[in-house]
C-alpha cells in the first residue's frame, strides 16, 4: 500500500507513539519547514547588516517565518500528542468497539490513526482500504507520507485493499464501524465526496458507526497551520455530505481546538 521508506531513521521515528503527529507533520512537510528555518535564519542575521528601513523588514519577515514554523509543530503538538489520550482514543470512547466485528478504515497512506485504532480493537476483522489517486491527490507531503510510511506491525491479520470513492471493494450491509482519520480532505472535488458517503451508507450495517477525525477550515486552524489549513473542509461540508447519504450524527465535538469529531450512524429505516 505505500512505497518502502527511503531512510533508515524515519520508520522508527513514525512508530513512535507519544510524539507521532508532530514527528508526521515535520518529516511530511520537512522540504517547506527547512527552507522556512533556512530563510528566518538568513532573514534575521541579514537585519544586522542592513540600515532603515530593510533591516526593520527583514527582521520582522524572519522572525514571522520562524514563528509560523514553531506555531505549526506546537500546534501540531497540542492536537495530536498533547496528553495521553488521542482524538482515536476518544472516538473509541464515543464508539462501541467491544461488540465489533468488521472494521473499515480508510485511508489515503497516512497510518498513523490505522496505528492507534489498531490498538484499541484487537478482536473480529480490520479492513485497510486504500483510497489514494495520483492524478487527483497531488499534493507533495501525501506522496512523501506514502514513501516514509513504515509497514504496519501488528499481531493480527490485517486485510488490505484498494478502492475509488464510488466503489469500496466491501460488500453491502457489513461494516460495523468505519472509520475515517485525517484523510478525507484528500477528496478536494464534491463528487468524490457524495460519492465515498454513499458508499459509506451502502456497506455500513444497520445501526453501523461512522467514526470521521479530520481538521476544519475556520479561524483556530488558519492561526496554527496558516495556509495550509485551505486544504481542509468546513465542518459544515462534512455534515452536509453525512446528512445527503442517509447517515445520522450522534455526537460532534472540536478536539483540542484544532480538530472535529463525529460519530454518525446509519439508522434503520
């Protein structure tokens, strides 16, 4: 499903458990952190040099860049590593795993919230579906993300796939719960959104869980990701996406600020 990493240090640092969404963000990111650092850096030892006004310029603009760096790994920090409970953790809280039996977990390479269900649901069968499209996601830290991702490692079977938004490979009515972390903002275009939430409906179990981890584009994340928080999607859009396939939310909460969760259910009808 991804690529073998390309460096010795990566795997181990991604299968670290305590720090893994801020060690994500850096290395998924490290060709934009290292030319901020490396700009900031030159920026404010430029100023030295420089008369008024271009040193007060200079000086403002490194410090800013270095600044944003710092914002995003401690934002990064709070949201994904901050405490010994994970936005996983607490979705499995709103969940009821101890009576599953079919897990679905899409995504789009990133393992890291696959790592921390895993250890939540040991019993019944784990399906891993792959949505990921290379001529549709190019966005460069995803395929960075599939090239430094290391193996699963887990002491079960674990079932992998891959599939296109409108076409799980999942037979109709039997997914207990899916679950859905950080990866469908990956969608940008609407129809392959409608089109995975029909999907949802049409494999979800009566009375099935939808479990959806996934960042907003609002103000907090704007102030902790700058631009990147662009690639995300309003809460609003989420619920809509649910309410038009049918699903009912039963509960939504802001993580930390900086993430939402939802726990959607597909009632019978």
């Amino acid at each position: 499903m991804t690529a073998k990493s390309q460096t010795r240090f990566s795997p181990s640092l991604l299968r670290n458990h305590q720090y893994s969404g801020t060690i994500s963000t850096l290395l998924y990111n490290w060709p934009i952190f290292s030319g901020a650092l490396f700009f900031g850096l030159v920026a404010v030892a430029a100023s030295a040099w420089l008369h008024a006004p271009w040193d007060l310029v200079l000086l403002i603009g490194g410090l800013g860049v270095l600044g944003l760096v710092f914002n995003i790994l401690i934002a990064s920090f709070i949201v994904y590593d901050w405490g010994h409970k994970r936005e996983y953790d607490r979705l499995v809280e709103l969940s009821n795993l101890s009576e599953t039996n079919v897990v679905i977990d899409i995504t789009c390479g990133k393992l890291r919230g696959t790592r921390g269900l895993l250890s939540c649901f040991q019993q019944g069968h784990y399906f891993v579906i792959d949505i990921f499209d290379p001529e549709k996601m190019t966005d460069p830290a995803l395929h960075r993300a599939r090239e430094m991702e290391p193996p699963l490692e887990a002491g079960r079977r674990i079932y992998r796939r891959t599939g296109d938004p409108d076409c799980l490979p999942i037979p109709h009515n039997w997914a207990d719960v899916i679950y859905c972390s950080f990866s469908l903002h990956e969608l940008q275009h609407g129809a392959d959104r409608q089109a995975i939430f029909a999907e949802f409906a049409r494999i979800l179990k009566p009375n099935g869980k939808l479990l959806i981890a996934e960042h907003g584009r609002d103000w907090p994340n704007f102030i902790a990701f700058g631009l990147g928080a662009l690639s995300y999607f309003s809460p609003s859009t989420w619920a809509k996406h649910m309410a038009d396939a049918g699903l009912t939310v039963q509960h939504h909460e802001r993580w930390r600020g900086l993430a939402h969760l939802w726990v959607a259910e597909r009632k019978l009808r």
